[in-house]
C-alpha cells in the first residue's frame, strides 16, 4: 500500500514539473508579424457599389431583345477581379468586364433579356469577385406580353 502511494505522489510530482514550460516562450514573432499583415491585408478588399441593384424593362412584347446596364464603382482599396456573373436562366446573358476595376474606378455589366416567358418576369445575375461576400446579386424584370395580345412594339430603353 505504501508503495501505491509513492508511485502516485512521485507521478503527479513529475506531472507538475513537467508542465512547467511557459507557453509564451514557444510564439515565434515572425509568425505574429506573417499573422498581423494577413489581417491588416484582409481589410483592403476591393467593394462592388452599384449605382442600381435592380432594372425593370417595364412592359416589353414577347421575344423582343433588350439591354441595360449595371454601373459600378469599385470603392475598396485593392483592386477589383470579377471572374464570374451567370443568371438564373439562359434567356439573361451577363457580360463581365475582363480588366481588373482599379480602386476609384468605375465599371459597368452588360446584362441582355430575350424577352422569353410571359407576365411579370424577374431574373437574377449573381456575379463573382474577390469582394468581402464574394457574390454580388442584381437583378431584371420586366411585364411580358404575348405578341397574340401586342398591339404595337414597345420600344425599351436603359
């Protein structure tokens, strides 16, 4: 029995002894500095600020083709890079600059309707860059008549 007792209190006294280093002396400062530039950096995104999220076409006759423009200003401190913008369907057709948007500098995205579907028609463009979200959302609608209950084209404009 006493040697149980011995060999517990010779075991916990190691285990104390052995915990003994400061895990302050084990932090590597270059570590830090690496750590604190990846967050300073991290601040210094590019922003997408969109002069308008949203167009609507109005009243437009089914199947006639129409455009507009999203225009944006890249108002972060690094620059810009969209490497993506699809919609939700293939009657919308997203063009994207190629060119990254410098920041300050402004952009602008092409966004074609063929004026498919019929009634109170909305479509949404999610488009890809190296923003803080990482998406950006816009969005057309539009009022498709029919041609069958057209009378004359209607004539769209941005």
């Amino acid at each position: 029995m006493k040697k149980i007792v011995l060999t517990l209190v010779a075991v916990a006294a190691m285990s104390f002894v052995a915990c003994k280093d400061n895990a302050a002396d084990k932090i590597k400062t270059e570590n830090v500095d690496l750590a604190a530039q990846r967050d300073a950096d991290a601040k210094n995104l590019p922003v997408m600020t969109f002069e308008k999220a949203e167009h609507d076409f109005g009243n437009i006759v089914q199947g006639t083709q129409v455009e507009t423009i999203f225009k944006f200003t890249n108002t972060g401190k690094a620059p810009l890079i969209i490497t993506d913008a699809k919609s939700s369907c293939g009657c919308t057709v997203p063009e994207k600059p190629k060119d990254p948007i410098a920041p300050g500098e402004t952009g602008e995205l092409l966004v074609k309707f063929n004026g498919s579907g019929s009634n109170q028609v909305m479509k949404t463009i999610t488009v890809t860059a190296n923003t803080a979200n990482g998406k950006e959302t816009l969005r057309i609608k539009a009022f498709v008549t029919p041609k069958a209950q057209a009378g004359s084209p209607v004539k769209v404009s941005n």
